[in-house]
C-alpha cells in the first residue's frame, strides 16, 4: 500500500531538446596553447612534424619518394621564422580542416604519423603575432593561403564567450591560380614575440637544438655514419630528412673515432622478453676523466643517450636515466648513442618531454634503465681492463729497471742502488697483489646474482689480451723476485715504510699509466720517473696492509676451498685411485698458472 | 571569408631578361674573373618578387641582400613573394630581406648599419626615376647612390642602374645638360652640337645618357668608372639600364679628377635599342672631339 502511494508521489521526468555546440565550448579553453604549451624550440620541432607528415602522405598517395627536405629561414632582424616543405601540400578541404583544433585525420591513424593530436598549425598561438601558411596540393592548380591573427586571439582569450566568437573574423582563407604540378606548404610565423621567444629568432640555437631533436641525417663525415645507417635501415621511422635552416644543412653530430669505439647495436627487451626498442652505442675511448668523452659542443656534438620516437627525440639525453634508478648512472657520459623505441604502444606526451602514460610506458622505461645500467656498469669492465693493462705495463718498466740497476747492485755498498730495487720490489708485489686479484675475478665462477658490475668486470677482463697479459705480467713478477732472493740481502728486499706511495703520487702514476694506454707518448725517463716517485707515503701503508690482510684472507679461504674440493674428489673417486692422484698432482701447478700461488 | 584571385602588376619583359640573362650575365662574369677569382659575390639589390636577376646569376652570388620597400600592402605582398620565391628556389644561403626602402638605407647612417657591406654586385633596377626630387630640393635617390659609393671606397664592385624616364625631376636634368653643353662647346672642339642634338632626339633617355657618368663621375672619385653603352628598351614602361664597373682608384690618395676627355668618352659611347632578343640596335649619338675609330665600346673615367 505504501509502494503504491509512493509510485504516484514520484513526478515524472521530461526531456529538453538541446544541442551540443561550439558556442557551449569557452575561449578559455584555448589558453593552455597560448600561455606556453611549448618552448620556442618545441614551436620548431611541431611545424617540423607536420611537413614530415606531409612526406608520410606524398609517398602515399603518389607512391613515389619524396624529396624529403624541410628548409628552414629565420630571419632575425624582421622577427620571422618560415617553415616549407615539399610535401603532398593541401587543397581546399585540407585548408578548411587544417585550421581546426584537434581535430584531424591523423587521429584515427596515430601509427601512420608523427603528429597526431591534431593541435598543427595552432602550436605557434604563443610565439607569434600571426601565422600565414600558403600551400598547394599536387595536381590542383591552386595555391591556398590562410592567415591567422594569433595576436588578436591571445588578446581576447580570457573574455567569457564561446570559442567561435573568439576566432570569428580573426582567420581569413584566400586562394589564387598556381601551377598545377606545384606542391608544397609554407607556414610563415610573423612578428615573433621577443620576450619569450627569441631563442626561435636564434639561428644557432635552433641548428643546435635540430641537430639533436629532429631527423635529420648523421653528419656524412663521422667515420661510423655508414655503419649505423646500416643497422637502421631495418628499422621503421628511422628515415631522415634533409633539413636546412638559412640555407645550411643540419646534421647529427657525434665525437671522432679518435674518441670512441665502435658502435654497438642491442635490442632492447623488456621483462617478458619483447624487443622494445633498437639502440646503438659506442663506448669513450678515453679514461681516468669525469666526462669521459671529450665532445665539441660548439660543433653539435653529444655524449649520453637520446631516445628517439619516430626518429624525434624525446626530452633530454638519458631520458629516465635517474641516479636512484641507474647503477652507475654517471658513466652513461662515457657513451654516445641512441634509442629508437620500437613499441607502438609508447607515444610521446604533449610537448614530447616525456612518454604518454600507457599499457606499456612503465615496462619500456624499465627496459630502457635496464639499458642504461647494463651499459654504464660496462664502463667499469671497461676501467679495469684499462687498469689491468696499465698495470702490466707498469710491471714491465718495473722489471726493466731492476734488470738495469742489478749489475752494479752486484756490489753490496751501493746502498743508492739497493734503496732503488727496494722500492721497486715493493712496487712489483703491490702490482702482483692486484694483478691476482684480476686474475680472480677471471677465473670466478659467475652466479645468477652476480651485479651487472661484476659481469662488467669480468666480461672485460675475460678478454683473451688482458687474460694472457696479466699472466704474463705475474710471471714476470715471480721470475724477478725469485732472481732478486739469489742476489740481494733478504734485509733489502724488506719493503720500507717510505716505499709505499702517497695519494699524489698514486696519482701521477696513474695518469701516466692512463696515457700509456691511449697511446699518448712519454718518454722512457718519464716513465722510470713514474716508478721511482713511488711510495712516499703512509697512508697508503694503511691501505696496503687492508689490502694485504685482504689477500690473506683470500688465501686461506681458497685453501680451504681447494682442501675441500679435494676431499670432496676424495669421496668420490676414491683417495687411493688414478684419478684422485692425477688432481692432487696437477692442481698446485695448475693454480699457479692461474697466479694463485697457493 | 573571401575569395581572391591575385595577378602580379609587374611581368618582366623579354627585353629585360635579354638584358639580365646575356649582358649583365656576361659583365659580371667577367669582373668576377677579373677581380674575385675564387670568391663568391656579395649582391645588394632590389630583385623584385620574381628575383630573376639572382637567380640568373646565382652561380656569382655567395651572399645577398635583398631591399623591398612596405610602404603599401601590394608592396608588403611582394615582400613575401620575394621569400617564398627564395625557398622555392632554395636561394635562402646568405639571404637577408630587408623591408625598407634601398635609398633611406644607402643615404642615412642608421640605413647603411643595416646592410652587410661589403657588396661587389649592386643592382639598383628602380621602378622609377634618378632625380625625382623631395621637396627640399635634394633627390633621396642620388645621395643614396653617393652613401654607396663613399661606403665601397676600397671596394671593387659593378653597378647596374636602371631607370625609369618618366622622371619628376624639378627641370635639373635639362639645366645640367645645357650647361654641360655650354661646357663643352667653349673648348674649341667639334661635334658637340650634333651630339647633343642626337642625345636629344632621344628625350629623357638622352638626358640620362648624358647625366648619368657625368653624376657618378663627380661622386665616385676614389672609383675608377667603366662603364658599358646604356640600353634603352621597354619593359613595363620605356627604361634605360646602366652598367659600370667601380674600381677603387688607387693613384692619387686625393681621388681621381674628372677630366673633361672623361666626359667626352662616356658622351661618344652609343646607345643600344632593345626591343626583343633578335632586334638589338646599336645607335651613334654623334662623336665629340676625338676620332670616330679611336672611340671605344665601353667609356672610362
């Protein structure tokens, strides 16, 4: 009964017609594009992706290769920037939409372009006071010119009336003959604002800024421009464009093979193992600096990672290369390269500075800090190698100075003479201890959990050269100390606190070992000189002894591990068979070999 | 929005390409050799919308300065046609348009900071006259043609000069040439009524023809001037073009005197009639002095 009543209580519901319109939608609204969306440089690269989206339709509707060329004209002094392109231009229809807002074919096919929200020819609202752009499709014999008064929009922005009324009368379409065979589209950006645009009016800044963002060819002169172009070819939107800004080619610019290796190419996969992206990389031929590669700014040229979306660089270098995400992050400077993301899915944001939060951005900005770890824990490997072999240049001119000074040491009272070889012994173990440990690090056994360090490490010092070089630095080693036991005072041969060396010295030593290794010349004295400062000091005692205390621990943990190995062989095998015999026989010389003089 | 279909006032003439294509081409080809061997040129100009001249010699031309004057929106227009020709054409290397007028910037200081000196191609193709005169008397076009020359001193540079002969001058034109005629018949030497007469048959032309060395000769004296016969032809309207090559003058550190065989050598050249590339006439205004076979094609000062 209650029910019932209710029901005839409750009033009924009557639709109004009503339309959604234009005139619903404020100006305001426009004024996230004119109070700064994009940085002048920014304003640059979106009339760029245009004309190169203009190519993309050329080569589709005609089926031939465009000319794939974007010259750009700033001209300072009259405070304007023009953009042309000569690609498939626009009719009648295309003019009409191409001054609407977000809306725009290349929405419906965001894989098929590089711009796709739509936002064109509206990025410069901010910059300029007006916006001129003429063009002309193929095989239509009219040329299309429409202006817009961005000025008068900005200024009337933020009155309450719909969006129509905001642009009514402040655009204007005109058309003329033209030749029929002509295709292109000019934007012309006129009076751009000084205040906080003149960086777009710097010719400079704009080809440095191009030489990094925007896909434009590698520079025909770097040694490895064939190569990665090579490498690239397969890959999808990786096509470049020749881009002239007043007449003078931009290209990429990346530092000499006097500078760097060569470069390496990787797949990046993500954790389920789908390839993510392509990336080329080549390591710093250089060491012991804190910017490892040496790069000419003035001429363009970079060090760290770009990461390139459609071949247009997104954000800085090292793009989500963090410190607290990135194991030794600071030696991504020690590399050049680039990423081309190849997930579809990834899309840049608005102003490109970032990805589009998707599906996938979070699984491919972890494979990318992947990358970069693996790569800059790489520059360690690539340390210690340099180290190693440094070392064992070291012990070669050690040795070679003993060798000169044992003839005259034949005469015990040429205490000058045996100060010398005291301190070069001294020398020779310190370089036998960490020439060990290297060797340690060869013949480990790698585990599941290694850190991407350690793999570094050893995958470097695993190289046959630097293998064979440390063994044969450590035979060296033994063989000199073993001839100085025969001949001099075992009272000589007692390191002294003052044949340790002193931070600076290290130092020093250090530098010259590094030039020794990039083939930079000295001179025979300068290295004797580098020896005999050695060891001034005694606060590397204090690390010596850590170092040595070290080393005995080492020791003992490796006899144990070998008295354990043999008793598990022992068990096994059998302590009495043929086989047991052979191991225990050959294992002491085996582990010398290895430098383990156990 | 409204619908316009634009046709562009100014077509260049058949005669006018002859002129630019073979004469100028030929000139500067020369004075390139002669002078800037393994060097590009400097061009300053007013190239019209069409820039055909730099185009033509685009193959001389390192860096160029283009000069359009705004002062109306048909003159705005061409402005922008000027930059759409250059990317068109992909000219923009070394370009720079100013909008300005070309004599504001040759005549004043501030104008003369805004050009990148120096030039070694000038082509002032004027739409109008030599003296058309401001009102106080000066003519803005001919102190513009003396900051050019007092700017290029140690400069060596040619100079094309094209002018209209519907020129609103204020009578100057006439009253120099009767006193230049009054001149010359005081020295005793011959012809030079008949000269003047055949100069005159030509009207304004033939002023210009007599004005023109005998100007540039008076303002240019740290140049040496070589000038090449004037060609009359029509274009838009009835034109004659000038062409003189400006060799820095290094002989006498107080300039070069303007002797009256100067004159009388630029007085004697012919003149050319161009009407279309197969009708090229060459006409004797009459000789002054001198032998008729001692004359030469070109008048030096």
């Amino acid at each position: 009964m209650k029910k019932k009543i209710a029901e005839q209580m409750q009033l009924p519901w009557t639709e109004i017609p009503a339309n959604w319109t234009i005139s619903d939608i404020g100006a305001p609204l426009l004024a996230s594009l004119a109070e700064g969306l994009y940085d002048a440089q920014e304003v640059l690269r979106e009339y760029v992706q245009n004309a190169v989206d203009s190519y993309v339709d050329f080569r589709r509707l005609t089926g031939r290769d465009p000319q794939n060329t974007v010259q750009v004209l700033i001209d300072s002094n009259g405070g304007e920037v023009h953009i042309m392109d000569r690609g498939v231009g626009m009719d009648q229809k295309d003019i009409l939409l191409a001054k609407s807002i977000a809306v725009s074919p290349k929405l419906s096919r965001p894989n098929d372009f590089v711009g796709f929200r739509g936002i064109g020819i509206w990025s410069g609202l901010s910059v300029c006071d007006t916006l001129v752009l003429e063009t002309t499709k193929i095989d239509v014999p009219f040329l299309y010119r429409l202006r817009i008064d961005f000025k008068s929009i900005r200024d009337h922005i933020y009155e309450p009336i719909p969006i129509d009324e905001l642009l009514r009368g402040r655009f204007e379409i005109h058309q003329q003959d033209t030749n029929v065979e002509d295709h292109y589209t000019h934007v012309k950006l006129v009076n751009v604002r000084r205040d906080r645009y003149q960086a777009l009016l710097d010719i400079d800044k704009m080809m440095h800024y191009a030489a990094q963002y925007l896909p434009v060819p590698f520079d025909p002169d770097w040694h490895y421009t064939p190569a990665v172009k090579e490498a690239l070819a397969s890959v999808v939107w990786t096509s470049t464009y020749e881009l002239t800004i007043n007449g003078e080619p931009v290209f990429r610019y990346f530092p000499p093979e006097t500078e760097i290796k060569k470069p390496e190419f990787v797949h990046i996969k993500d954790d389920e193992n789908r390839e993510v992206a392509l990336a080329w990389f080549a390591e710093t031929k250089r060491t012991g600096q804190r910017v490892a590669i040496k790069v000419n700014y003035k001429r363009g040229e970079v060090n760290n990672f770009a990461v390139r979306i459609k071949n247009f660089a997104v954000g800085q270098r090292g793009l989500y290369a963090l410190p607290q995400d990135v194991l030794d992050f600071d030696n991504l400077d020690w590399y050049v390269g680039e990423v081309y993301i190849t997930d579809t899915d990834i899309k840049p944001d608005t102003n490109r500075r970032s990805f589009q939060r998707s599906f996938r951005s979070d699984d491919v900005i972890r494979a990318l800090k992947k990358f970069y770890t693996t790569v800059a824990t790489s520059s360690r490997g690539w340390s210690e190698e340099v180290n190693t072999l440094a070392l064992c240049e070291n012990v070669k001119d050690a040795v070679y100075a003993i060798e000169k000074l044992l003839p005259s040491s034949e005469n015990m009272s040429d205490e000058k003479n045996l100060s010398s070889i005291a301190n070069y012994v001294a020398t020779l173990e310190e370089y036998q201890d960490k020439l060990k440990k290297a060797l340690n690090k060869i013949n480990a056994v790698d585990m599941p959990d290694d850190s991407p360090r350690t793999q570094a490490e050893r995958r470097y010092l695993r190289k046959s050269y630097v293998k064979e070089a440390v063994e044969l630095a450590l035979g060296k080693i033994s063989r000199t100390l073993d001839q100085l036991m025969l001949i001099v005072p075992a009272s000589i041969l007692q390191p002294s606190d003052s044949s340790k060396q002193n931070g600076t010295n290290k130092r020093k030593q250090s530098k010259a070992r590094t030039a020794r290794i990039k083939g930079d010349h000295i001179t025979a004295n300068e290295a004797l000189s580098t020896q005999a400062i050695a060891g001034n000091s005694t606060d590397i005692n204090i690390e010596q002894s850590i170092a040595s205390s070290e080393a005995k621990k080492q020791l003992t943990s490796l006899e144990l591990a070998i008295n354990a190995f043999l008793a598990t062989v022992a068990a096994v095998v059998g302590e009495g068979s043929e086989f047991y015999r052979q191991i225990e026989e050959r294992l002491p010389s085996e582990l010398r070999r290895r430098g383990l003089d156990v | 929005m409204s619908k316009r279909i634009s046709n562009s006032k100014f077509t260049s003439s058949e005669a006018k390409n002859y002129i630019r294509d073979i004469f100028d081409f030929e000139i500067i080809r020369n004075f390139k050799h002669e002078h800037y061997q393994d060097q590009s040129l400097a061009y300053l100009g007013l190239p019209g919308e069409g820039i055909l001249d730099v185009l033509s010699w685009r193959q001389f031309i390192g860096r160029w300065t283009g000069v359009q004057v705004v002062d109306t929106s048909y003159n705005a227009e061409i402005a922008d046609r000027i930059v759409q020709k250059v990317l068109l054409n992909r000219m923009e290397r070394g370009f720079e348009l100013l909008r300005d007028n070309i004599d504001e910037l040759l005549a004043t200081e501030a104008g003369q900071q805004q050009l990148k000196w120096p030039y070694q191609i000038v082509n002032l193709d004027y739409y109008g006259g030599l003296v058309n005169a401001a009102e106080n008397g000066n003519s803005r076009r001919l102190n513009a043609l003396r900051g050019l020359f007092a700017r290029q001193i140690d400069v060596s540079f040619v100079l094309f000069l094209t002018l209209n002969l519907r020129d609103r001058d204020r009578g100057e034109l006439t009253r120099l040439v009767n006193a230049e005629e009054e001149e010359l018949s005081g020295l005793e030497i011959q012809g030079v009524s008949e000269c003047f007469t055949g100069h005159r048959e030509f009207g304004n032309a033939g002023e210009l023809k007599i004005y023109v060395p005998i100007f540039l000769g008076a303002i240019a004296n740290r140049h040496s001037l070589i000038f090449h016969p004037p060609i009359l032809y029509q274009g838009t309207q009835q034109m004659i073009h000038f062409a003189v090559r400006c060799i820095p003058y290094k002989a006498d550190s107080a300039g070069r005197i303007f002797r009256t065989k100067d004159h009388l050598s630029c007085l004697n050249l012919p003149l050319y009639l161009l009407h279309n590339r197969d009708d090229l006439r060459k006409v004797d205004l009459g000789y002054i002095g001198i032998d008729k076979d001692e004359s030469l094609d070109d008048g030096r000062l």
